[in-house]
C-alpha cells in the first residue's frame, strides 16, 4: 500500500514538474494568443444568441423562418430528388406554388447536411433543434472570416477586434438569435466570406483565391437574395480602381476569373438560371467584365504601337464599340432578352418609388427608411468610430483599403434606404470601427513604453511632457466606450430580440412576466378541429405560419409573388360582409382568420395594417378608394368618428365582434380598445354570413367559420 501511494505521489509530481517546465516559444506566443481570443470570441458569439431559448423554449421566430423550417422537414424527410420537384398545393390555392423553383435554397440545404452529419455520428437530434441553432453557429463562423477580412485589409490586431465587434453588435444579432431560421443567418456568413477571398485574390492575383471566392459566392447566391449587393459592388470597384490608374494584371485576373466561374455556378440556382446574364441587375457586371477586357487589350497594344498610333487606335476602339455597345443593349431590352429592374431594386435607387407604386413593398415594415436613432440603436459606439476607421483607411490608400471604403459607404446607403439592410451595413461599421480602434491603440500603446536609454541627451527634447498621462487617459477612455458598447449589446439582445413574435410576453405592475401563448393556440385548435382540406384565409403575414403549424391550406402568404390575389383578400377585407362573402366563395375560403390586439395592447395587429389591405386591394380593384376609409380631416379612426365604410368592413366586424360589452380597463367604457385608446364606434357588431369559430384566450387571434351558401331550391 505504501508503495502504491508513493508511486501515485511521484506520477502527481512529475505531471506538476511537467505543467511548470511548460513553456510556449517565444515565435508561437502571438499564434496562441490569437487562438485563445477566437475561441473566446466564438463561444461568445454563440452563448449571447440564446437568450430566447433560456427564456422562452427552443422555438422557431417570426413568419418567413416557418416556411423554411417546413420545407428543410420536408427536403430531410423526402430528400433532394422531391424537394426540387415539390408542387406545394397547400398555399396560394387555388393556384399552388412550385417549392424548388422559388426558392434560395442554400439555407435548407445547410441545415439538412448538418442533421445528416450529426445523425451519423450518432449524434440524434431533432431537425427542430438544429433549424434554431444553426443562426448562432453561423454567427460564431461569422466572427471567425471577419478576423480573416479585417487581417486582410489592415493587421491581425484589427481582425481580432473586428471579430469581437460583430460577435455582439445588435445590427447582426437581430436576424442570428436562436430560432431565427431566416435566408439571412448564413447570408451573412457568405457575404463576408465572398469580400474576405475578393481582397484576397485582389492582393495575390491568384487563379486558386479567385475560384474559392467564386464558390463563397454561389453559396451567398444559393442562400439570399442579396448576392446582388455582391454582383454590383465589386464591378463597382473595379470602376474605382480603373477611375484611380489602379489597374493590374492581378486586378484582371481576380475578376475575370470571379465573374466567369462566379455567373456559371450562381446560374445552377434554379431560382436564378438566366437570370445571371439576362437581368438588368446583372448587367453591370458584365459591361465591367467587357470593359476590363478592352482595357487588357489596350494595355498590351500601347506596348506594341509608337504613342500617335495608339491614340488613334483608342479613338477607333472606342467609337465602335461604344456605338456597337448602345446599339446591342437597345436590341435586346426592346426584344426583352434585359429584363427590366425589379419593383425592389427600384425601391433601393428612390425610397418613394414602393410606395407611389408597388405598396405590397411599402408596407413591410422592415423595408422601411431607417431611423437615425435605429442607427445608434443597432450600432452604438460604432455609430462614432466608424468615421474615424474611413480616416485611417484614407491615410493609406491601398487596394484592399479602397475595397473597405467603398463597401462601407454603399452599405451605408443602403441601410439608410431600407432598415432590413442594416445586416449589411453591421459587417462593415465593425471592420471600420476596428481600423479605429486598432490605430488609435497602436499609437497610444507606444506612449507607454519605457524609452530606451541613450548616450547624449538630445539637444531638442520634440516630446510632450505628459504624453504618458495623456496616452493613459485615452486608452482609459476608449477602454470605458467599449464596456458601455458591450453593456448595450447584451441588453439590446436580451430584450429586444430575443423574444419570438410567435410567443409574445409582457410585464406586470408587480414585474413578474405574463406569456401570450395565442397564436399557437390558434394554430393548434386549426389543426385539430378542421378539416384537412379546409382553406384559410388570412392576411399574408401569417401564411407560413399557417401551413408550417397549422398544416392547413391558405390563401396568400409572405411570398407575396401574385399581387393580383393579394389584392383580392385585401378587397374582401374592405368590403361590406355580403360583397366580401362573394369574394370568399369564389375562393372557397372555409375559415377567416385576424389578428386583434385591442383587449391586451398588442399594436401589431390587423386593424393597423388595415389602411394597407385598402391600398393593395384598391390598386388592382379600383372600386376601393382609400378616402372612403377616412375622415374627411384624412385620419384614420376607428371610434364614432370613423368613416361607414370603416366601420361597415368585414376586418372591423370580425375584430370588434361582442368587443363592444367588453371591459377593458378600469375606469374606461366597455369597447375600449387599448392599442387606439378609444372607445370603438361600432358595438352592436352583427354577422350574417360568417360565425365565430374560436377566439384565443386573450382574444388575439379570432377565427370565423364563412357559413355555406343557402340552398336555392329550399328558399324558393
């Protein structure tokens, strides 16, 4: 026994001896570090996502991520084959909608290749499981290639501090939290994977960098839609860099090589095809790519020609080919082989166009013009280091500088333009901001620094006599801003977005916190209690939702590709009860369902997005006239003073269906809607032909059954 225990305490002292002989080379040390702080940076990334599953459960967000978590069950359940070939006959009826086709598939696909890896290692996880986390795995990845693009364009000591910011900026986080299961998770991912190996290739002129960025941008064109910011921004460089006499071969050869490899695999998309050299978004990346090639030829003729030849050389080339340039694009848009921009992308160029025109754009409340204090609120600290990082990058122009600089202020644009495209914006305010941040320490660090000690004293002493106070001060200062952005960034994604709209919450007088649980209640009951085949109709905000858990088929939903039926539900929505009855039939609508948050307080319901219903529907069906729905002061209301075609409608009766001998609050007249603050106008609500189906416990979501047409041959 002695002997057992003395030979375990020499093991103890020799593993100890072993730990302290420990030592890391001196070369290796920064490697390390560096390892040390991604790792850290990534289970950050990750770990500060999932307050919505601490809180709530682990449960899918908002409305377009159940359409891709029902069809990524199905692409697992039914494989590839059935997938691309999936006739969906549960939505737009009567119409249906072609699944493979019509969608960017590239989250679906990473999501199943996930469940399928881990199901072979013997990992079994839910596919639902693996739909919620796959945002927050992607944003730790997403910290991990904005460290490589911030190396990229500057240092290590900005890529790390990049990495840092963009794990826990509010901008990013928004649309990465658990359960966000939306195109824009890996989206995000694939955009700065694709600029990372673009300043790559640009910098080394590498035929292999130049195929990885190619394939980084078939995964951001499989998985978003927004891999045309992708396709315009960096013909857009290449622009700059020749305005600027910037041109190089390795400049050739990135885009060259990018543009021919990248069109052919974004053409695999069966959503895309064509597309990729017929539209009018993708045009310009092939007039760059024609403009590239002549000024590669012209390079290597102005070798070849004394100087008056090659000038006159260049007045021909460019005479014919500009002349033989107009004269084709004019051909080919009058025969129709350029499609014409898109209602979205002309949205983007003039943010009055959506709603002068296409209002089905406009009233998404995520395409509309972002805020100032939007700004602040998803960028903080950013906000101000972010011109500060555009100075550093103009001190020292260089070509993956310039690429930085003209990213961020496109970005900037198009976040101003339309608050969803703040995503894009976040990646870019963290590179700058930690150009920033980086040079700013850098300097001041150096102040700290013991000088060395030298023979003579300088006859001049040059240095300022508290510089090192001054260098402590600062470095103090921006030490403090950065705690106070970290302090934000976890409230903002604590409370702000971490809380499913599918499950809603709210504080009491006491503090303690109450759950809406109505809309899956609802959901549930439709499942449960209709037919299989019964047909719902909605508004199309809550159309994923509908079939993903309801499993019912619906009328419109969040696709919102045919304007024209959606303008249809939008009228009978309008419409008085006997000409919306009509409407439904002809649908053959067997339920109606509305949102109402007139008993809790909940403002995003039906009746505030009422007037937009009028819109639409009045766009295609003149008969309804936005004027008739409001006073004659143009207010919209919903109490005495509201117009009779309001209070007539079929929204306004289904909402406000025995509302009116309904307490509310203390102190206030029955029918008082809590999110208007008024007391309704219309109480002595009657249905002649609909019946309420079920009303969720906190009357949220109200369901009417649209009763069958009476029998003609018994009435006579």
């Amino acid at each position: 026994g002695s002997f057992d225990g003395g030979r375990r305490r020499s093991t103890q002292m020799g593993f100890l001896q072993s730990v302290q002989n420990f030592r890391i080379p001196k070369k290796n040390e920064s490697v390390f570090l560096e390892i040390v702080i991604l790792g850290c940076i990534y289970v950050l990334a990750f770990a500060v996502r999932l307050f919505s599953i601490l809180r709530f459960e682990s449960v899918i967000h908002e409305f377009d991520p159940y359409f891709n978590f029902r069809t990524t069950k199905y692409l697992v359940s039914q494989g590839l084959y059935k997938f691309w070939n999936w006739f969906d006959d549960e939505s737009w009826y009567p119409l249906g909608r072609i699944i493979g086709g019509t969608v960017y598939p590239g989250l679906m696909y990473t999501s199943a290749i996930i469940f399928w890896i881990l199901n072979a290692i013997s990992l079994n996880v839910n596919i639902r499981n693996v739909c919620v986390l796959t945002a927050p795995f992607f944003a730790s990845n997403t910290a991990i290639v904005t460290y490589l693009f911030g190396k990229e364009i500057r240092d290590t000591e900005t890529g790390l501090v990049a990495a840092a910011l963009i794990s826990i900026v509010p901008g990013y986080i928004s649309r990465s939290v658990a359960g966000s299961f939306d195109n824009e998770g890996v989206a995000i991912f694939a955009l700065i994977l694709t600029f990372y190996l673009w300043v790559k290739s640009v910098n080394t002129g590498s035929l292999f960098w130049s195929l990885l960025c190619s394939l980084a941008y078939l995964y951001m064109a499989a998985a978003w839609g927004g891999y045309i910011f992708i396709i315009n921004i960096i013909p857009l460089y290449v622009l700059v860099m020749l305005a600027c006499g910037r041109f190089s071969q390795r400049l050739y050869v990135a885009y060259t090589s990018m543009y021919i490899l990248g069109t052919i695999f974004a053409m695999q998309i069966r959503f895309i095809g064509f597309q990729a050299v017929q539209s009018s978004e993708h045009m310009a990346a092939m007039g760059v790519f024609c403009l590239l090639q002549l000024v590669n030829f012209l390079s290597w003729m102005r070798t070849m020609l004394p100087g008056d030849h090659f000038r006159r050389l260049i007045k021909l080339v460019f005479t014919v080919v500009g002349s033989t340039t107009a004269v084709a694009v004019a051909i080919m848009t009058a025969t129709g082989y350029i499609s014409p921009w898109t209602g979205r992308f002309y949205s983007l160029l003039d943010p009055t166009y959506a709603k002068e025109h296409i209002p089905i754009i406009a009233s998404v409340s995520e395409h509309q013009p972002t805020t100032w204090s939007s700004f602040f609120f998803d960028l903080h600290l950013l906000v101000f280091l972010f011109p500060a990082g555009l100075y550093f990058c103009f001190r020292k122009l260089n070509d993956a500088n310039i690429f930085a600089i003209l990213y961020s202020v496109t970005s900037v644009y198009f976040a101003g333009v339309m608050v969803r495209l703040m995503l894009v914006l976040a990646p870019a305010a963290c590179v700058l901001s930690a150009v920033a941040v980086s040079s700013t320490l850098k300097t001041y660090m150096g102040h700290l620094k013991k000088p060395k000690a030298v023979a003579k004293k300088p006859k001049v002493d040059n240095t300022i006599p508290i510089q090192r106070e001054i260098a402590l001060v600062a470095i103090a200062g921006l030490t403090l801003l950065l705690c106070l952005y970290t302090f934000h960034c976890t409230w903002v994604t604590s409370e702000a977005y971490s809380s499913p709209s599918v499950v809603l919450a709210a504080k009491q007088g006491d503090g303690s916190r109450v759950i809406f649980d109505d809309f899956r209640e609802a959901y549930y009951w439709l499942k449960m209690n209709t037919a299989p085949d019964a047909k719902i109709m909605s508004w199309w905000d809550y159309g994923y939702q509908i079939t993903g858990m309801g499993n019912r088929t619906i009328i419109v939903d969040n696709n919102t590709w045919n304007n024209t039926h959606i303008a249809t539900v939008g009228r009978a929505m309008s419409s008085t009860e006997p000409d919306a009855y009509k409407i439904m039939r002809m649908l053959d609508v067997d339920y109606v369902l509305v949102v109402f948050g007139g008993l809790t307080g909940y403002a995003s319901d039906d009746i505030n997005k009422f007037l937009w219903m009028v819109r639409i529907g009045g766009g295609v069906y003149p008969v309804i006239k936005e004027a008739d729905y409001l006073t004659a002061n143009g207010e919209y209301r919903i109490d005495k003073e509201g117009t009779p075609a309001m209070l007539n409608s079929l929204m306004y009766k289904m909402c406000y269906y025995r509302f009116g001998k309904t307490m509310t609050e203390y102190g206030k007249p029955a029918g008082y809607d809590r999110v208007r603050q008024v007391e309704i106008g219309n109480k002595d609500v009657e249905l002649e032909y609909i019946e309420e189906a079920y009303t969720t416990e906190h009357w949220i979501v109200r369901i009417y059954k649209v009763k069958p047409e009476e029998n003609r041959w018994a009435a006579a």
